[in-house]
C-alpha cells in the first residue's frame, strides 16, 4: 500500500488558515501528547464535544491504533460511554462478537486467515483486547460483507449510521484507512465520512472530527519513508493533536502528528 497520507494532504503547502500562516496556527493550537496511550485533560478538552470521532491511518501501523486506544480509555476515564467501530467484516468477526475474549480474537475468520492489507495486525489485536476489557465500552465492525449491494464506503456509512442511530447516548469512535475518513469528496466521490456529514437525518456535521495521521519518517509493512518535509513536522512537539478552524475547507477536521511511524506486524506469526 503507498502512503495514502502524503496523497491525501497536499493541501498542507496552503500558506494560510483564515488569513494566520498555517505554522504559526498550528503552534498556537497544536495539543503536545506525551504518552499516546494516557492522554491528557487538554486532549479531553479538545475532542469531548465530539459526538463522532473518525481515526485514517496506514493499515498496518501502530500509532492511530495506539490513539484509538487512548481515546477510549481517556473519554471512559471522564464518564464517557463509547462504542468503537474497526474496519473490519462483522461476518468473519462473529466468534469475537460472541465470546467477547482476547483469545477468540485470533481465532476469527479475519485474523486467523490475514488478507495482508494489514489490518489483521498486532496494533489492532491489541487495541480490540484492550477496548474490549474496559467496560464502558463496546466494539462493533462496519466493513462491507460479501454480499452486501453498494460500494465499499456507501456500506460503511450505513453500518456505522446504523450504531450512532442504536446507541444515540454514546460517543462513537471509528478507525479506518486513511480515505474511508475524508469529510470531503475524493475524485467526486463520497467517503464514509463524507456520507456521514452529509446526513440531514443524523445532523452530525458539526460533531463531527476526522483526524488523518501525519509523520515525518517512518515505515510500515511495505514503505520506508525518509525524513518528510512536511510543514507539519516543523513543531517541537514529537507527538500531537491539531483541529483546523471549524469553516477550514479541509478534507479532515484535524491531524495526529507523530515523529515516526512503526509498522505493526500480523498478530498471527504464519
């Protein structure tokens, strides 16, 4: 898989964000994290009006699995309840949603026979074990089925409209390839996420964030990648959280910078 990311955020050589460089902004507006998987009261401050929160990453790669799973713990942590959603076939998770337990994880059509996309990965064996012991929490899975009619994000949207709609009380996380995220069209065609902003029956466009995971170096599964010059890798900050300005005409709401990016291996050693 090429890096989706870099594609998807040559809008960042855009020098202005309501009428501010976009390097001083993001300075000013930028969240340090230090500790991904403990994050802070500002990071809760920051994304806790949020009905919806959609994770893009690389699949198989670490650190949004790692966010998705500081999320949850950190939203729980103040009261929170939240279901979160994995691009993942609900049919080929059934033994996981029937036993609930860290071991019938592995054994489930998905994980047990890998398709090497990547998101059979350890990140994610991880981030469901863990999500899945704490208890305000509940996990579901929106990817298409076979059989299902439509295209693949038409699917998602509806699967995940179906779980906000089920449980309208708690907030819902979702993590994703980087493109099943975008709030705005790519090539004319709607994302999940675009679906989602666009439902008049939810009315969730303003409670809505969709992050997509910047870098500076780093590999996964099937890229190396040098030192990316991106504007924003210009900060101090190894790790943080940045929203553009709410009428930003931006393809996500906000990025999860990270200095590097690790490639998670299979959670089945074959």
């Amino acid at each position: 898989m090429k890096r989706i990311i870099a594609v998807l955020i040559l809008f960042a050589t855009c020098t202005n964000v309501n009428g501010q460089n976009i390097i001083t902004h993001i300075k000013e507006h930028a969240i340090k994290v230090d500790k991904i998987d403990s994050l802070s009261k500002q990071v809760y401050d920051l994304i806790s009006s949020f009905k919806v929160i959609m994770l893009g990453e690389i699949h198989g790669t670490n650190e949004p699995a790692n966010l998705l799973t500081g999320l949850v713990t950190l939203l729980t942590k103040y009261g929170d309840s939240v279901q979160v959603g994995f691009e993942l076939p609900s049919e080929q998770m059934k033994l996981f949603l029937k036993q609930h337990t860290s071991s019938s994880i592995l054994k489930t059509v998905f994980f047990a026979n890998p398709s090497g996309d990547g998101r059979a990965s350890k990140a994610w064996f991880n981030a469901i074990s863990s999500i899945n012991k704490n208890k305000m929490a509940k996990i579901f899975f929106f990817d298409w089925n076979p059989g299902d009619k439509g295209n693949a994000d038409s699917i998602m949207y509806l699967n995940i409209k179906s779980k906000i709609k089920e449980h309208p009380n708690k907030k819902t996380i979702t993590i994703s390839g980087g493109m099943h995220n975008r709030i705005l069209p790519f090539e004319k065609q709607n994302k999940a996420a675009t679906f989602l902003m666009l439902d008049k029956d939810l009315n969730i466009a303003d409670s809505l964030c969709s992050l997509t995971h910047e870098f500076e170096s780093g590999e996964t599964l099937w890229n190396k990648f040098e030192v990316n010059p991106s504007i924003y890798a210009k900060l101090a900050f190894d790790n943080y959280l940045f929203l553009y300005p709410k009428n930003s005409n931006e393809p996500y709401s906000g990025i999860f910078f990270t200095r590097k990016l690790t490639k998670s291996q299979s959670a089945i050693s074959k």
